[in-house]
C-alpha cells in the first residue's frame, strides 16, 4: 500500500485538532476500554465531554450510571430487547423530573452515533461488528480513536478509501506507541517496527506442552485484565498478528520491515528502529489510560492520565525472540495480510469462532490455529486487486465462522472417537 499518500495514523498530522473541551463519542461503554476511558474523561472535565453512549445490552445498570455521571444527550444498545430494563435503569439514576436522554436501539444504533456530532468517536467495540461504525465516523469527519482493530483488519482498503490523513488515532498500547515513536523521525528516516508482546500465559511452552491447558491456564493473563475473547488471543499471540496486519495498514509499513519480538514486562509497548541505527521505546507501567488519552487528547498530552516509572526501584526488562513452532499465529497473520482482499476478514472470523469452541470446551487450545490455518486455506486467494465490499466482508465471515464451525465439531468428534 505505498501508494497511499499518508499513514491513516501518522503523529505529524493530527486530525482536525481542536480548542477547548472536546465532545466525545465512547462506543462500547460498558467494555474495558470503554469504562477506563469513562474514568479518564471524568477526571478531565475541563478537556472531555461525552455526548453519546453505547453498549452491546449486557451491563444495562453500568451504561445508565455512565448516563447519569456524564449527562450524555444519547444512549444505545444494540439488543433492543434490553430497552425496558434501560429505561427503568435510567430512572432509577435519574432525580424526579429529570428528562432522560434519548435511547436508539438495534444494531444499527452504534453506526448512527457514529456519525452523529462531536469531535471524536472512540470506537471500544470488541470485533468486526465495529466496522460499521468506524467507517460512518470516518465519513463523517469525526476523528477516530480506534480501538476496534477488527474494523481495521477485516475492513482494510474501506477503511483506507474513507479515512483523511491523520484521522485515525490508535488507542492499542502497541500502536500507540509506535505512533508517538514515530513522532521522533520522518517516514523516510524509519527502518523497521518492533511490536512487543508479553507472550501471555504460555510463555516458554512448546506446542506439545499446550495440547492440554485448560479455559482457566488461558484465560490468566499474566499481565493485563481483558475481557475473555482478547484474553485468549493473547494466550494464541492471534492478537499479535492482527497487531502486525494494523501496524501494516496504519504507518503503510511493508510485512517484512514489522517485526514482534516477546517482551514478559510488558513495559515497552513498542519500538521503532530508524535508519541511523537509533531505536525508540515507548515506556509505561501497563496501564490502558495513557493509550486512551492518545487517542483522546492528542497532539496534546493529558496530564497523570496513567502512572510513571519510579526510577529510584530496581527493575529488569527483558526481551526474547518469538517461538513461532508454538505460536504459528504471527506467521498466519502476515501470509493472510499479504494476500489482502477478505483473507484477513476469514483469518478473524475464524479465530473468534474457533475461541468460543476453546472457552466452551468443545476445542483443545492448540485446536483453534489448527482449525483457523485449515479455514484460510480454504478460502484461498482472495484475488488481489479486486475492489473490496462491506458485502464481501460480510460473505467472507458468514462462510469463516460456518467453516470453522464444522470444523471444530469435526476435531471434537475425531477426538471422542
């Protein structure tokens, strides 16, 4: 893609940047990122204001409290079967009299909000869901701070045609650290990227010491507190090789100049290697409010968003080079983003699919990039080149998830027999 004109995230060209408070859009409130941006917002009133919230439905007395505390104009959840209990839930914050914001409902609704008035739309939304969304906020001139990687993965030329330069702002730890690393140099002057990883639970585990780690092994993520789904994909590295297909897609990158490297601390989030031999770290204690107050505030800082090294302690970081035999996922991830077109919607779809068979048992752990690698073969070459579709995307992971589903009945059955 070197023939974009400019990264979609590039530090030098922050989108549309504005004075005073900005109005701010948090889809999937009621997630990790959602709720620490909540706290970080609340702490910063005199920088954010929320406007408008969604959430999926699950967590409908949270999403009335975050209503009530930031006296947002709309809520939606996208389960309009939650809209009774929303709406008792509403009351129950609100004081006597007090009008209640407006509720949009359906699958839908996070696409409007999108697009609806404010400075920037951060999209928390966990999967490829998300898509919509992004692209509506992009459309609309909102700056995005995304923290849906799937709509980028599974999305990649749409959200390249739709987005300005400099639109997008990453909130992932990873890419928002490269992305104020790469505030130090030009695009000419970068050599490579380095994108860390903690190496999740198994860290140091061959493949044959995985084949019998169970929901629980997996779901203790030594380092960060996520929800189950982006757990697992840590415990896989998956995260990691959607992290290579995003840094590709958001700096214009090629494959073979990102490389991961296993970082257990996971106190430098990334790296970016320039030409002169230099590299530069991004360091923080692991903590999501500093990416999120990137991906809010920027080109301005937020003061004590998140916590600083105390330099007086001793401490020991390590590094240590990717076993890929163990976890053939990074690997996976770069031949999917290499073939372009629905490849990397397939590659996601079946993942997910493929996790949920692991988290209900009806999937061994090293079964879910047996049966992932089996489905994008099968797909194939999506043909590169083609024109891509929202259309496209969503037939390519209505036969992923299908696919990947009978393969996993298959792997159980075999395994039973």
């Amino acid at each position: 893609m070197s023939d974009s004109p400019a990264p979609l995230a590039d530090p030098h060209l922050a989108f549309d940047p504005a004075e005073g408070r900005r109005d701010i859009v948090v889809l999937g409130s009621t997630g990790s990122i959602g709720t620490q941006a909540i706290d970080l917002i609340l702490r910063n009133p005199d920088r954010f204001r929320v406007t408008a919230l969604s959430a999926a439905g699950g967590r409908v007395a949270l999403l009335a409290e975050q209503a009530r505390q930031l006296r947002v104009r709309t809520v939606a959840v996208a389960r309009p079967d939650t809209v009774p209990v929303l709406r008792e839930a509403l009351r129950a914050e609100y004081g006597p009299g007090e009008a209640l914001p407006e509720i949009l409902a359906g699958p839908e609704a996070a696409t409007e909000l999108a697009a609806s008035d404010c400075h920037t739309v951060l999209n928390g939304i966990t999967g490829s869901i998300g898509l919509a969304p992004t692209l509506a906020a992009l459309e609309a001139g909102r700056t995005l701070a995304l923290a849906n990687k799937e709509s980028l993965i599974v999305g990649g030329p749409l959200v390249k045609a739709a987005a300005a330069p400099g639109q997008i702002i990453p909130v992932d730890s990873e890419h928002a650290a490269l992305f104020q690393a790469l505030a130090a140099g030009t695009r000419a002057d970068v050599r490579k990227l380095i994108v860390t990883a903690s190496g999740g639970p198994f860290r140091g585990r061959t493949r044959a010491e995985l084949d019998d780690v169970t929901r629980e092994d997996a779901l203790a993520h030594p380092t960060w507190a996520m929800g189950p789904v982006i757990t697992i994909n840590s415990a896989t590295l998956v995260n990691k090789g959607l992290e290579v297909i995003e840094a590709h897609l958001l700096y214009d990158i090629p494959f073979e100049r990102i490389e991961v490297v296993v970082h257990p601390q996971s106190y430098v989030h990334s790296m970016v290697e320039f030409s002169d031999g230099s590299t530069l770290a991004q360091a923080t204690p692991p903590d999501m409010h500093g990416p999120i107050a990137i991906g809010l505030g920027w080109p301005e800082r937020v003061p004590d968003a998140a916590p600083a090294f105390d330099w007086t302690k001793a401490s020991s970081w390590e590094f240590f080079p990717l076993d890929t035999e163990a976890f053939p996922s990074v690997g996976l991830a770069r031949h999917v983003g290499a073939l372009g077109g629905t490849a990397p919607a397939v590659f996601n779809a079946a993942n997910e699919e493929c996790v949920d068979a692991f988290l209900s048992g009806r999937l061994p752990f090293n079964g879910i990039m047996d049966t992932v690698t089996e489905v994008v073969a099968e797909h194939g070459s999506p043909g590169k080149g083609t024109p891509l579709t929202v259309g496209d995307v969503l037939e390519a992971e209505t036969w992923a998830r299908a696919r990947a589903r009978e393969l996993a009945v298959k792997a159980t059955a075999e395994a039973r027999a």
